[in-house]
C-alpha cells in the first residue's frame, strides 16, 4: 500500500510550516500558531471526503479501535465479535478494552461471513467488528442487516480500505464508528496515526473525552481546569501527523488511480489461466486495489503454484501461514500469552466466561486461506509488472 510512494513536496511544505510556527501539540497556544491547527484541518477534509458528520485524529489504527470502543462503552464481561482473518491490532484492541474476542469465519469476500456472524451472537455480544481486508469491501448490507436485528452496534474496520466505498457509500460510515490506520504502508500515511469516524455526536464528544485523558474540551475554560465525565488516555495525533495528512488525502484520488490500473494488469495476466478464481468484491468500483487476491483449486496447487513465483522472485504473499494476519498462526492468543502476572486478559473473567481458542476452530476460514494467493499493489510497478506476468506464466505452465 503506496502512501510512502509519494510523499514529495507537499508534504515537506506542510510540515516545515508547522515546525515554523513551533507548536507541535494539537491543542491550545493560538497565538503562537498563529490560529493554524492542522489535525483539526486533517479531520475536516477527512469527514468531508467520506461523508462522516465527525472526525477525531489518533495516534494510530489501534488507537482508533480502541477508542471506539470505549466511546460505546464496551469493557469487561463484554464480548466483541471480529473475523479470524485481520491484523491482530483488531483483537489486541478488543482484549486490551476488557472485552472477549470472539472470531467469525470469513466467506469469499474474504471478509465478515453475515450467517457465521448470526451464528456467534450472545447476551453477551456488545460489538462487530467487520474488517475491510486487503483493500475491499466487507458485505456491509448484510451485516447491517445482522446488527440491526440484534440493536448491536458496529465498528468497521477499515485500516486497510481508505478510500474504498460501496455504492458510493464511503467505508467506514456505514456502522457506529470507522476507524481508520494511517501507518507506513497505508494508502495514505502519516508514519503512525489513525482516524475515527462517526455521525453520532455524543459518540464523537466520548471518544474525544478518552482520546485525550478525560478532558471535556469545554473553550470557556483554559485547559487543565475542565471537567471530566470519566479518565481516559493519550491517543491524541499531533501536528505534523495532521499536517502529512493534509497533504497525503489531496493525492488519494491519484493514488486510488494507479492502483487499479496495476491491479488490472495483473488480473488480465491471471484471468486466463484455467482453475484461478478471484475473492468477490460486492462493489467492484469501489475496490481499493491495494491487493490482488485469488485462489486456486486446492492448497497443493496454491502453494506449488507459489513455489514458482518465488523462484521467479516475484512471490506472492500466502496468508495462511502468516503470523499477524490469521486466527490459526496467532499463537500469543491461542496459547494465551500476557504480559500481566495475573494472567489477565485471559484470567480472571466473570464466571462462565472463559476465553479458549482452538486453532481448528474456523474451518470454512482454513479452506479458503489454504487455497489463496495475494499480491500486493503498488503505485509505481513499471519495472515489477513484466517480472510478475513472466513469473505469472511460468507458474501457469508448470501447474
């Protein structure tokens, strides 16, 4: 994911106007500013681009989760269902907030499956969490469906869709919150930072509450002499993030461009050959084209198939065996690793609440990541996309 790929004068521009000025803090100091606060700046050209009615600025796409979460309320004898198949930000969040993780199977939108979702509710369930993985879209029409039936409050996931949209719907607005990531290798960067959308206003006033230890933002009052509904914690995004933000969504709409005139290529290259298939996009002009996913017939095949495209040096990313990615690798959490003596998260839960992962425990998951390949794209592949087609072709021919 390519935001790295263009960072150039604008962003320079941007933050040597800040370091100017000589405030670094998103708050307070107007007059030594000068009256320019750039996050503020980031999170209005942010909700306008997506439709949102509020926007808060974060510290990162963890931060993001987080915060949402505590904005609804959810903690401790609380559970929280995600997919098995995210960055382990997304369960790190939920466990760190009190809450369980509790993991959906994926379909072949290799997003949230809506009937596994069903499946997995309880009295307990206070969140979804549905990931938009590897740039496109979750069906989001159908988990709203779900979520609604329940009156469960939804949180997309959309780290690795910036940009994206269904049916010309933004991602990221169709639940309570979207949270987003703007991390190294995100669409758009900021090197670290995040992004938190919503259009319910005491939601929006919550998570600004917590992202900066409980202040109430009250403009009547100098900082530090507030009122506090409740604490909360430092998430706070910062002045030159703010300021790469600015500069880096004004080229989205490039970057978004040449992602999927690459994606294309490589899709034609692939689209020939007998026994490839593709994930489903439900709204194929909304794909981000961050990644090009696709399986073959069986995992014999898919990793044979990979064999050649790694000795071509062009391998594809295989996910099923990949540590950060997928419920069945993640062993901190299936064996229940901590950092805390008392074993907490995964001790000390309300009575017949345990927290027991079995790698086995996603099988529909295991039988599409087995099968699957993943190619990640770029903005600048001119000199890549000959290499992976000849190594495309090869794989093809000894398949």
């Amino acid at each position: 994911m390519p935001g790295y790929e263009v960072l150039g004068t604008e962003e320079k521009d941007l933050v040597l106007d800040v370091l100017s000025r000589g405030v670094l803090f998103r708050y307070e100091f107007p007059g030594e500013r000068g009256g320019v606060y750039r996050v503020e700046e980031f999170e209005k050209a942010f909700a306008l681009r997506t439709g949102a009615r509020f926007a808060l600025a974060v510290s990162s796409g963890t931060a993001a989760l987080k915060v949402a979460l505590a904005a609804l309320g959810v903690g401790p004898g609380d559970e929280v269902i995600t997919q098995g198949f995210t960055f382990v930000a997304t369960w790190e969040a939920i466990l760190d907030s009190g809450a369980a993780p509790v993991f959906a199977e994926i379909d072949d939108t290799l997003c949230m499956d809506p009937q596994d979702l069903e499946r997995k509710i309880t009295p307990r369930t206070r969140a979804i969490i549905p990931v938009h993985m590897l740039g496109s879209m979750a069906n989001m029409e159908a988990l709203m469906d779900v979520a609604r039936r329940h009156s469960i409050p939804v949180v997309e996931d959309t780290a690795q869709a910036c940009g994206g949209t269904l049916y010309g719907k933004a991602l990221g607005t169709f639940g309570s919150c979207g949270t987003f990531s703007f991390d190294s290798v995100k669409t758009i960067t900021t090197g670290e930072g995040g992004m938190v959308l919503t259009d319910d206003r005491e939601l929006y006033v919550r998570a600004s509450e917590y992202h900066d230890h409980g202040h109430d933002h009250n403009p009547d009052l100098p900082r530090g002499l507030e009122g506090r509904r409740f604490f909360g914690m430092n998430h706070r995004m910062m002045e030159l993030q703010g300021a790469l933000g600015l500069a880096q969504l004004g080229k989205l709409d490039e970057i978004l461009k040449r992602q999927r005139a690459n994606k294309k290529l490589l899709k034609d290259c692939l689209s020939g050959i007998e026994g490839v298939t593709f994930r489903r996009i439900p709204d194929p002009e909304g794909d981000t084209a961050t990644f090009l996913s696709f399986f073959l017939p069986s995992e014999a095949q898919a990793r044979s198939f990979n064999q050649v495209l790694q000795r071509e040096g062009s391998a594809a990313v295989y996910f099923f065996e990949n540590t950060w990615h997928y419920y069945r690798k993640w062993e901190h959490l299936l064996e229940k690793k901590t950092p805390f003596k008392s074993g907490w998260p995964f001790q000390g839960r309300p009575e017949g609440m345990r927290l027991e992962f079995q790698p086995e425990a996603l099988p529909a998951s295991d039988e599409l990541m087995r099968r699957m390949l993943v190619i990640p794209i770029n903005n600048f592949m001119d000199d890549r996309i000959p290499k992976l087609r000849s190594a495309i072709h090869r794989a093809a021919a000894e398949m």
